[in-house]
C-alpha cells in the first residue's frame, strides 16, 4: 500500500530552531495509519500529543469494520482484550512535573455498509454453524449513516453465559444463521435490529445450566426495542428456563415464522 503526502514548507519551533510539520498535516498523516499502525506507533515510540489525539479520534467512536478490523470475529476479539480499559500516556517535563492524558477505549464496534460473513465451523451433533460467540461485555451497532437494510450481518450472534454487563445490537440485518439468530445466555438489549430467514429460532434467551453450576439458572433478561423477525424456520421469539423477553416499540413485529413447521415451535 503507498500514502501520497504533500511537500510544505516546514514551520519553525521557538525552541531550537528544527523545523517540523504544521498540527493540522500532523494530524492528517496520523489519519492515513491503520488501527494496527496507530497501536505500533504508540509501543515502539514516544507518544506525542498529535499521534495519541489520532489514536484518541481513532477509537474515540468505536472500532470499525471493515475499515480498522476486516471481520466481525476480529473486531470482537480487539475488543474483548481493550475494551473498556483506559489507556495512560504521560509527557515527562521533569521528575516533578508530569502531564497525563487518559484514552479510553469503549466496548463498541461499528458495523459498515455490505455484507459480514460469519465464518462457517463444525459444532453440535457435528452441524454446521454460522455462529459469532461473543463472551464478553460489548456493543455491536450499525453505522447511523447507512440505511440498516445495507448492513448485513450473515450468520448468528450468541451472547455467552456470566457476561457481567449487558450487551447490545443496533441498527443492522442478521440474516440465514445456520442455528438461531441470537441467543442470550447472558442478558442483552436490541434495538432497529431485523431478524430472518434464520434456520433456527429468532431471538432465544435460554440459559446455559449445567451440572455444578455454582448458579443453574442464571438470570437473563432480554429487551428489545423496534425488533423485527421473520421467516425463520422455528419459533420467532422464545424464552426458555426463566429469561425473560420483552418487546415495546411501534416497530416491533413477529411474523411468518415456524417455516419448517416443528411441533415445538409457535
């Protein structure tokens, strides 16, 4: 890859006389790095105040796909590992005065336009499945800028048990999971999220409890706001062993669901 820079006429510090770029140029040279190359700048040199304001307005609004990490299953496992954790830099003017500036980095991956396919693996009773798990506190939501029908997300999303914080999706379509849509066994919340043609239920909260489990029935609970699910091949909406699930919204809707026509589903 090549980054085309412009040639300018170098500025002068008061200090020592040593020319150096404008803020402004500074600032735009830092916005043709990658996530990656903001990451590796700021652990193999010093930190100045342009490079750690370009990693600030870098992470500021979320991680992107697929601008800063090309797959949903990279993104969440950025995310897991520095989501939420704030990073400091410190500037050393001498031993007694040290300026720190703080950055931290939200639990929240932005969705881009197109379509995001969750990688295919083998998993119970050896079926196929489409499935991102998801095993720690983070908002996926799409991009406000793009009409949700154009951010797809092909494959399912299950929120996995003991998940302290609750999660959250927004603003785009998941479509053709090879088991359910999404699935709950810790709690989250849902909202401007369609939902169809999903092999198995829609949205399902449903607990993981196993033998010596210090709590069995962990409780989840599930909201979602202007929901809409369809055309999935078992029920549209079930909560099961004690979640619960609660849809408001005028846009909220269930319909045409039960496509394989299953006795267990509704």
């Amino acid at each position: 890859m090549f980054h085309t820079f412009v040639a300018v006429e170098p500025t002068w510090n008061n200090a020592g006389g040593k020319p150096r770029l404008p803020n402004e140029l500074e600032q735009n040279v830092y916005g043709y790095y990658t996530l990656g190359q903001l990451m590796n700048e700021l652990g193999v040199s010093k930190a100045s105040p342009d490079l750690v304001q370009a990693f600030k307005n870098r992470v500021g609004g979320g991680i992107r796909v697929p601008q800063d990490h090309a797959t949903l299953e990279e993104a969440t496992k950025w995310c897991k590992r520095f989501g939420g954790k704030t990073i400091k830099f410190i500037k050393d003017a001498d031993d007694h005065n040290k300026s720190v500036t703080e950055v931290t980095i939200p639990r929240k991956i932005v969705v881009g336009k197109g379509e995001h396919v969750v990688a295919v693996y083998k998993g119970g009773w050896d079926k196929d499945c489409n499935t991102l798990k998801i095993d720690s506190a983070m908002n996926i939501v799409g991009d406000p800028r793009v009409p949700r029908s154009e951010i797809v997300v092909v494959g399912g999303i299950e929120f996995k048990k003991w998940i302290p914080r609750d999660c959250h999706l927004q603003h785009l379509t998941l479509r053709q999971a090879k088991g359910n849509g999404v699935r709950g066994q810790s709690s989250f919340t849902m909202e401007d999220v369609l939902v169809e043609q999903c092999s198995g239920s829609g949205v399902i909260a449903w607990p993981d409890h196993r033998e010596g489990d210090a709590d069995p029935h962990p409780r989840v609970v599930v909201r979602c706001t202007n929901v809409e699910v369809r055309q999935c091949g078992g029920s549209g909406v079930v909560a099961h062993s004690g979640a619960s699930i609660t849809l408001i919204g005028p846009k909220t809707t269930v319909h045409h669901n039960c496509t394989k026509g299953d006795s267990g589903d509704y």
